[in-house]
C-alpha cells in the first residue's frame, strides 16, 4: 500500500512526493466517455457500482496515490430540497434557485446516512476493491461555493445575486451558510464513518470574495465544519481558487493541508499559508495539454518550491481539463515519482 | 472643468478624489436599455452618433469625474479579418476562432484611421459635445486578453484552447500577440490623435496565468504598447482582474495607474505596484447592490486605504453589473467626491 499520500497529510517524512488529482475521473478517459454514454451524471454518482467503477479508473491507468470518490459538489443540496440537474455537458443547474429568506427557511435538514446513501455505498465499495492498495479521499463543497449554485442557479461569473443577497440580508445569508455547513460537516462525518481516509473541502469559487468579505461570510462556516470535523482522526484538505489573498485566512478557518491554485508560486504559497499546515498543488491544469517537457518542467518548478517542507502533496491547482491526453497524466505521475525529495523526510 | 482625473493621473494634487466606472454606460440605464432595444451592440459601436449618445449618458446623470468612450474591446479583431458578434445577451463571440499558425497568418494589419474610422469620428464628436467638462478616456483590450477571445471564441472559464496554443506553439503564439500589439498600439495612439485624454488598457482575464506565465507570454507584448505611447503625452491606466500575484509586472510592463480589483485590499496592491506610480480601483462591484450604508463602508474603506498617497483613482474593481441601480452609483459618486483627502495633495 502507498501510504505517501497520508503520510504528507500529516507532515511526516515521505521516500516520493505524493501525487493525485483532482477530477482524475473524467472526460479526458475514454472509459469514462464510454460509461458516460449510457448514463447521466447524476445516475453515476447516486448507482454505487458506476460510482466506484469510475472511481477505479484512473487509480488503474495511473500510480496516483490516491483514489478520490467520484461523486459532485452538488449532491447534498438535492435532499435540502433543490432540483439539482447537469444540463448540456457537465454544468451543474439548480432549478428554482435560492433567493429570497422563505426559500432558505424552506431548506430541509438532512441525514446523510439515509438521504446520501449511495455515495455511502460507494465509499464501502471502493475501500474493499482497493484492498488497501491507495487511500480514498472523500469530499464536499464549502458553505460559500454550494451556496453560490444554490443561489445563481449555476455557475456565475460575477455571483451578483449570491453577493446581493450576502450584502443585502447577512441575516439570511448566515442561516443559509449555517444549514449548508451543519449538512456539510454530517455529510463528510458520515464518508469518513464509511470509510474515506482524507476529506477535502472545495471552496472553489471563494476567491470571487474580497479578503474582509471572506472572514465575515465564508470563514466563520467553513470553520465551523473543520471543528466538528477535528474530534474524526482523518485528514483534511481545504481547497480554493483564486485565493492567494485568502491563504492566511483558510488556514485560519482550517485544513491540515492547504489547496493552492496556480495563480501564486507554491513556495510564496506557502510562505502566506505558515509553518504547521501541509501545501497541496498547484500545477496550471493548462500544462497537461503542452509539449512533453514543457509539462515536466512546470512539474519540477513546483516541486522545487515544495523542497525542504514536510507536507507536499502534488496536485494541479484545479480539476484535470477535457481536452487532456492520459499519456500526459501518465507521463506526470511518473516524473513526479522519479523527483528526488530532499529536506522532506 | 475638472481636471481631478487627470491630476490624478499625473500623482498631482486634487482637491477630491476622483471617480468614474467601468461600464458606466450599460444596461443598468434605462436610457442605454431604450436604445439597445433598438440597435445592436455593434451597431451602437459603429455608429458614431449612437456612441456619442451612449457616452454621454453617464455624465448627464452622474458627476463622474471622467467620460470612458462607448466601444468595445473585440472592435480590432474585426478588420484583422475575425467574425466578431455578440449573441445572446452582450456575450462577444468569434465565428472560426485563431487555432492554427495559418489562422495567425492570416490575420491583417489594421489601418486605425480607416478600418476603425467610426470609433475615432465618435471620440471626435464626443469631445465636441463635452466641451472640456470631463475628460475622455479611450480604451483597447490587451494582446492577452485579445488572444483569448480570438482562440477561444468568446469567453472562458478554463482558457484551455489559449494556454494550449501558448504552451505548445510559443512562436505561433508570440507572432499573434505582436499583431495585436501593433494593432492595439497604432489604434489607442489613433484615439489618442483623435482627442481622448488617457487611454486604459484592458488585460482583463490576464488573472489566469501564472505568474511566470505572465512574464514569459503577455508582458513583452503589453510593454511593447506602453513604449510605443511613451511619446504620446496622454496618461495610461493598465488595468486587469485576479491580478494580486501579478501587480508587480504588470506595472513592469507600463502604465501611469496600475487598475486593481477588489481580491487585494488596496494599500497592499499599492505597496505591490511601488513607488511612483498611481492606482484605480478597487470596490467589488456587486457592493452597488448591497443596502446604501454597505456600499459606502466599502468605498470609505477602500479611500482610507488610498489616503496619504498622490494618485489615487476611485474606481470598481471591473464593470458596473447590470443589475445595479443608478440611484446607487449617484450616492457613490458623491460620497466619494464628499469624502476628504488627507495627505493627497
């Protein structure tokens, strides 16, 4: 078993920089087109078998040291009470979104045993069909980016109404958090009861927020998930893009391990983040789809920047793109084990 | 006349701060609404009457301290030899975007005085109409921001097609980025000939680089711009999004007034930038829809932030959003010109 990937979560000396990736399970395999093809989104995430099937696919193809739960960010908000759809390719919608204090008053409390069975089932399928091999990494959104879907309806570039209504009523925008991170915090208490052996938290699109917006509408949420989480003994990754001037504050809010996106040199990064908390990332998902060396050059900059610090965990700063070839994947997994790690154990 | 903006500019002494919008004419007018109903965007752009019109509007209403010429940034793309329109709502788009050095190729050097006479003729008319009240700002976007809709063909969340291009065929790459840079040099020196008083340059999706990145693919080119205005005595703004990780290069690569957004509290985006060089921002723009006592507590924030420097523009951190009230830019407008400068002149 490759236990690299737990060992950096908790900062312990590691022989190889671990390497996984976010949406390693996706459109760019060819095994998962095909699944694709006969089912929708939302049927792969809730029909446990197809869930770990697609779970399973790249820990095959790559030496990634982690398998992640094919699941989605938007899951949860379903059993509050939101119609939840992938529309065109991949693009979440909400149907009837959020936007007013009845329809927050409206949400339903959920129980994640009965109400996110599926992905529970999951979770038990894919440990045993791992056999110990890699860890399963389990997941969630953070209150602020699930409120934004549940508010824009979708993705948003300017999240206007999600920001019209966190101005214009806090009141209401703090209870809808507070109902977000109460499911939250039981959604990923329960993955871990089933089984996962790292929770990440996605806070996305946290970094549409100005700094002090961040600590008065985001942070206290996020924290509150962290802390209830701290009494589980499972690591924790808190992830986001565009945050460079929210990473002192994430790790504030907590995570044993900070996501950063590329938009920030790991070691700058790092140096915001502090000493006592892991740094995962931050390669740009872009150089998977350039030449060769390019790529593996991209990869050796952000390894350089991780040396000499416990707790490097090597990721892209954001989901795998579409249009990428596995051979690159491969190719990356490969130079990313082969790197030599000095200062890190 | 008020001649704050161009003190401003200039890191002169002013007597209030001063302050004008991106997007200051949009959709969040009725009056610009009535004529959209009747015209396209292109057509409004193209029409040198029409964006006389829509010019004005924001100076009858407001007491802005500057007019920002009606246009549009993809305007150049179109004698280069691209189909450009906007569909649906003002989304741009572009029919056969740039994917190939052949595509590149193939792209026309621009005649500013002759392929884009109406968009001069209408700064002409403007700058008549004005009479010395406010001055005009003109405005093209940056050859990195150009790039990405050439490439993508529009807007992206991922700008997967520009960084594969930029990744994989850096020569392609750099010759592409050298025609729009003589296209957006010769037509913002053209603008400037024809009458307006500053010229912004537009890198506005120049956040989804790295920082290297940055440095490596778009600030020769943007440097290039700004040396080639260097003898014109019109003062410059550069102005870009998700830039806190790039304000150091960017005002590397020139600018009288580096443009901020609201992901960077403004004193440290300043003490980024350094010495001697002035700063417009930096107020999230969706503040204009928060209740009045919110958006003012932003905008004294961001003042505060400024005082005791020379060279402060109050500005958003990117365009008004269309669902914006005008009575909510009015009191903007004269808190920010009520507000006392202290240590700034």
């Amino acid at each position: 078993m490759s236990d690299r990937f737990l060992r950096a979560c908790r900062r312990e000396p590691v022989d190889r920089t671990p390497v996984w990736f976010m949406r390693q399970a996706g459109r760019y395999m060819e095994e998962y087109r095909a699944l694709r093809r006969r089912y929708t989104l939302l049927e792969m995430c809730r029909t446990p078998e197809l869930a770990l099937e697609v779970t399973l696919q790249p820990v095959r193809r790559f030496a990634v040291d982690a398998a992640i739960l094919f699941s989605d960010l938007l899951l949860p908000l379903a059993p509050m009470g939101l119609r939840v759809d992938f529309v065109g390719g991949e693009g979440p919608s909400v149907e009837s979104p959020v936007r007013t204090e009845e329809d927050i008053d409206r949400l339903h409390a959920v129980e994640p045993r009965e109400d996110l069975a599926p992905v529970l089932e999951a979770i038990r399928l894919v440990r045993a069909e791992l056999g110990g091999r890699v860890p399963l990494v389990g997941f969630a959104g953070a209150p602020f980016t699930l409120a934004s879907y549940a508010i824009e309806g979708g993705h948003s570039s300017t999240f206007a109404h999600t920001k019209a209504l966190m101005y214009g009523n806090p009141a209401a925008w703090h209870r809808l958090c507070d109902k977000l991170a109460t499911v939250v915090g039981g959604f990923l208490a329960a993955q871990a009861e089933a089984g996962v052996q790292a929770l990440q938290l996605f806070d996305s699109w946290v970094g549409a927020l100005a700094p002090a917006d961040y600590r008065e509408f985001a942070l206290p949420h996020t924290r509150r998930i962290f802390e209830a989480l701290s009494s589980i003994d499972v690591p924790t990754i808190h992830f986001g893009t565009g945050t460079a001037t929210l990473l002192g504050d994430m790790r504030a809010a907590g995570g044993d391990v900070i996501g950063v996106d590329w938009r920030i040199p790991l070691d700058q990064a790092w140096a915001r983040i502090g000493d006592g908390c892991g740094a995962q990332g931050n390669l740009d998902p872009a150089l998977l789809l350039a030449p060769r060396q390019r790529l593996l050059d991209g990869a050796a900059d952000v390894l350089r920047r991780a040396a000499g610090r416990p707790g490097h965990i090597f990721n892209l700063g954001h989901g795998i793109l579409p249009a990428t070839r596995v051979e690159q994947v491969a190719a990356l997994v490969e130079f990313v084990h082969g790197y030599r790690v000095t200062g890190n154990g």
